[in-house]
C-alpha cells in the first residue's frame, strides 16, 4: 500500500471524535498512576481496557503538533523510553503516530507526558494518547523519517548502555553580566521535568591550561527520577536566553550523586529544604506554569528560543521577564479606531517591542485586532508598554490571545478580507536583528529617526513630516561619523504614535538629489528635549521688559557642554540599536 495513502487512513479521523478528543488530560490517567516506579520497558503485558474503556497499544498519537514540527522531533519524544519502532508524520494536521517497542513503554512515555511535564514542541497543548491502532505498517517513507529513526534508536541504545544517569551538568554560554548566580535560577528552569533533589552551581573555567581561561556559570542537577533527567537533557540543549544571548549547553555528568555539605545561595539540598512559594515569591520568582511550554525551543527550529523569564532580577528590576501562566506570542488588541486602522500601523507600532509575524485586523469587528510576535516574551513586552497607549485618539486595549498563531486566509478568500490580514515574516522590516537588543523604550512625545541620508537636513525631516499631518513642536539633528539622526518632539503622545505608525520604514527623498529615496527608521526615544518657552511667557517679557534687567547670556561653553550631553545620550541610545 502506498505510504501516502496509509498516512491519509491512519490519520483521517471524524470531526466529531476530534472534538470529544478535545477533553484528553492530566486527568484522564490519573487514575492509572500507581507510585513512582522505574521506567523499565518490558514485553510482557497484553493490550487491555483502561479505566474510561480506552484500549491500551503500542501506539501513541500526538495532536496539536506545530506546523513546522520535523521528524526528529518528535522521534526524540521517545528516546528516553527505549525508542520507537516505526512513526508516522502529518504536519499538515499535526499529528504523529509513534509505535513503541513495548506496551509498558508506551505506557510509561504516556503516564510522563500527561502527568509529569507535557512535551513542548512550540505549543503547549500537545497532548499524547493511546492509539486505536495497535501496529503501525507502512511502506515506504521519507529519508528524513527513516533517518530521525534510526538516530532516536541509537541514542536510546546509547543511553541504555551507559546505565540510568539522572544528574546533569550545565554549562551558560555567552552568558549576560547582569545574571546573578543561584541554585534558584536552574531549579526554576528545570523543576517541570521532575523533581530536583540537589543542586550546586558555580563558575566554572573553560580553556584551562590555555592563555585565555573564561569563567562561565555552571550547574549539577541530580533529578529523583533517571527518565525526568534524560527528558530535561534533551528538551533543555542549546535552548538559550532570548534577551541576553546566554545559551544552555546540558549534558549527562559523570557524578552519580550529589553531595551538599553546606546550603548557601549556590547549592541546596531540596530532600531536606524544598523551595517553598513563599521563598520563591520572595526571590520575585514565578513558578514555571504549563503553558510557558510554548517558549522552549532550540535553535535549528527556526524560532528564536527564550528562557530569559528565569533569570533572577536584583530588587525585581527585571520582573517583565517572568511570563504570565496565560502568555501568548499573540496579543488581541481592542478598542482600536476602526476607520483608520492598519495592519501596517499595527506593525510599524508594535514592532517596536519585538519581530511582528503576522497582523490580522478582525473583518466582523474592525475595532479588534490580534499581533502575533515571535515569541511570548516579545508579546509581554509589547503588552506591558503599549497597553493603554493612545493611538489615532482611541486608548488602546491589549491582552494575551488564547491563540497561539494567526492563519492566513485561503487564496480564495475575498480580497477585502485578505487586505486585513498581513505577513511579515519575510518582509525584511523587523527591527530586531539580533538576540540582544538595549534600545526598547516607552512611549514617549520624543521620536529617535535613524537611516537619513548623509546630505538631508534638519529641515528636511522635518518638512517631511508635516507633509503628512505630523507636525513636531522642535527636533535636534545630530551626526555621528556618517550616520545623522534626528530627536522630534511632539505635543502629547498620541501625536508622537501617531507619526511613529505613519512615518516608520517610509521612504523619503533628498532635495539635493530627488531621484535618491532612503528608509527612515522611527522609534521611541528615552531623551526629553529642554522644554520650548510658552508663548504667554514671552508675552509677558516683551510687556515688562523695561522693567528687568537685561537677561544673562548664557555662556558659550555651556551651551556646548550641554549640546555634548544630548549627543552623548544620543550616541548611547544609537549604540543599543
């Protein structure tokens, strides 16, 4: 039979069974966990009824996949269960059929999913259960299946051999100065795997022995549980740090066991004095929810990974990185004005906070929107700076979608409909180019303009402008080396967003040479230009002039001392960016 046509029956189920599908949880198995025993496969139990009449099998089924899931993947899933004997991939519906070698395998690999930590491969709503199928037959496959296969296998085999290893060692790479050490810091990223019995972190040295020896923060985690250990070993590699560029480096240790002689800030012994709430609330610590899940990923999946919302902020300067249990990288954006908002305006606003993927004004409510970012932390960012921000005189009102992607319209759809709904994804106009990025500021009445041409003047820009509705009050060119950049100031903030949606990433021309058009790049800046003197004041200094002394004039050297002040702050802001 044909290995399409076996995929399409294997997977093809009734829209209904879908939906009664739907209510599979934590809560469904239950029921089956007995006390914690080791994972052991074996062969030698028979299929049989669970306990809501659910037949037992050999094959698992996953649904809910992302649609950029791979075939490693998921083959992954089961490595530390033992493998997998055969599989079969439909990214198309996200959803997979695993056949593992034994039936208490897949049993264990399901009792460890459901209940323990649920696979998070970009979403956090995957969900495993048994099969109707009791054997997976196909013929014929994907080279890229065949080798996820037999890699899973392998390192199974590997893992086997080696004996049940459940303490790690983590080494942060590229790891940021601001990042306070603690034992607090890895138990928090590592505890949704299973429970953590010790850990002792440290710094490390990497290139002993050579001239140049680097310090990097690293940790010992012995899990209670050998699997727990494999599972956070693989889901937890070369994961990195969204906003500060740390990556994670885990792998097995040689230790068998830890040893906690004396309990400080670095190491602890959790069988003696687990963490409380009140200890981690205290460290301004959230607790790693189920739908964080969603911003775990690895790099060569094309989606930048994050874990930055676990770094332990001193004085909670940095609470913003903690996620919300209900974070989404897609945000609904309500109370907009309906008659002139834009999926454009929409990204060139929200763009400021993180990479903007697609944008969807809702056809039926115009006043509503969704933003979807890269990922969730971008969407807190964006969030906590740009909720209840005015733009085009409506206050805007943000919140977490309860979607995790927004879909693009069929090419069939009506071409009104389809103007709603933008991509942006491979349009080049992001700002973020890279992990790190410093110069992300609040709203503020005073715009930075970058990418102008080297022969515009001030009065160009700002002529600009005002060509279409956006008038500042004043603006300040400055120049540094070959790039020119222009401080704007307007009169409240609803004008400064309002310029920022209309005038960020347009072109402009050059009166000295029209045929030249360059990109302006509009972002919020953190400086306050001195404040302009009202005009009653001047009237009050023409009428009772002859009555003052004449005005000091302030001295030339104080005017360049403060002219060096805003071009120092200028060239800092400039630097981040």
């Amino acid at each position: 039979m044909d290995g399409m046509l076996l995929l399409s029956l294997l997977l093809k189920r009734p829209a209904t069974e879908f939906e009664q599908n739907q209510t599979f949880s934590r809560k469904r198995f239950r029921l089956m966990m007995t006390t914690e025993q080791p994972i052991v496969p074996g062969n030698n139990e028979e299929p049989r009824p669970t306990t809501n009449g659910e037949i037992e099998s050999l094959v698992l089924h996953l649904r809910r996949l992302p649609p950029d899931v791979c075939e490693a993947e998921v083959a992954s899933l089961a490595v530390p269960f033992g493998g997998l004997n055969n599989m079969v991939l439909s990214k198309k519906n996200g959803q997979a059929l695993i056949e593992m070698p034994s039936l208490e395998a897949a049993k264990m690999m399901l009792r460890f999913y459901s209940q323990v930590a649920p696979p998070f491969l970009r979403s956090p709503h995957v969900a495993v259960q048994f099969s109707r199928y009791q054997n997976l037959s196909t013929n014929g496959g994907s080279t890229q299946l065949y080798a996820a296969i037999n890699q899973a296998n392998e390192a199974a085999l590997a893992s086997t051999e080696a004996g049940p290893r459940s303490v790690l060692r983590v080494v942060v790479e590229c790891y940021p100065h601001q990042l306070q050490l603690s034992h607090v810091l890895f138990h928090q990223l590592f505890s949704r795997f299973g429970v953590i019995k010790r850990i002792i972190a440290f710094m490390g040295k990497r290139g002993a022995g050579s001239p140049h020896v680097i310090l990097q923060p690293q940790a010992l985690i012995e899990f209670e549980n050998p699997v727990s250990a494999h599972v956070a070993k693989i889901q937890m590699h070369q994961s990195v740090f969204s906003h500060f560029g740390g990556q994670l480096l885990v792998d097995f240790s040689r230790q068998s066991h830890l040893e906690v002689r004396h309990e400080n800030t670095l190491c602890r012994d959790y069988t003696t004095k687990p963490m409380t709430d009140v200890e981690l609330l205290g460290l301004g610590i959230a607790a790693i929810p189920a739908d964080l899940q969603a911003t775990f990923h690895h790099p060569h999946q094309g989606i930048l990974p994050l874990m930055s919302q676990h770094t332990i902020p001193p004085n909670n300067a940095n609470d913003r990185y903690i996620l919300p249990g209900n974070a989404s990288p897609v945000l609904i954006v309500s109370q907009l004005n309906a008659e002139k908002v834009t999926p454009d305006a929409l990204f060139n606003l929200f763009g400021v906070y993180g990479d903007v993927l697609r944008v969807k004004v809702m056809f039926s409510k115009r006043d509503t929107a969704l933003v979807q970012f890269v990922d969730a932390s971008q969407a807190v960012l964006a969030l906590e700076n740009l909720n209840g921000c005015p733009l085009f005189g409506h206050t805007l009102q943000c919140n977490f979608s309860r979607h995790l992607h927004i879909k693009m319209p069929p090419p069939s759809t009506a071409a009104e409909d389809c103007a709603t709904t933008k991509d942006y994804s491979d349009c080049g106009l992001n700002r973020f180019r890279r992990v790190r990025n410093n110069a992300v500021f609040a709203p503020s009445p005073v715009l930075h303009v970058s990418g102008i041409n080297g022969q515009c003047t001030e009065e160009e820009i700002i002529d600009a402008f005002k060509e279409d509705k956006c008038e500042p009050l004043q603006g300040k060119l400055l120049q540094k080396e070959e790039r020119r950049m222009v401080l704007l100031q307007f009169p409240s903030l609803d004008a400064a967003i309002t310029a920022l949606v209309t005038m960020h990433n347009k072109q402009i021309p050059c009166q000295q040479n029209p045929s030249s058009l360059h990109r302006i790049r509009v972002c919020f800046s953190r400086i306050q230009l001195p404040p302009l003197p009202s005009d009653a004041s001047q009237d009050k200094s023409i009428e009772n002039h002859e009555h003052e002394e004449p005005q000091q004039i302030q001295p030339a050297e104080e005017k360049q001392e403060e002219k060096t002040t805003v071009e120092a702050e200028v060239n800092k802001e400039e630097k981040d960016l």
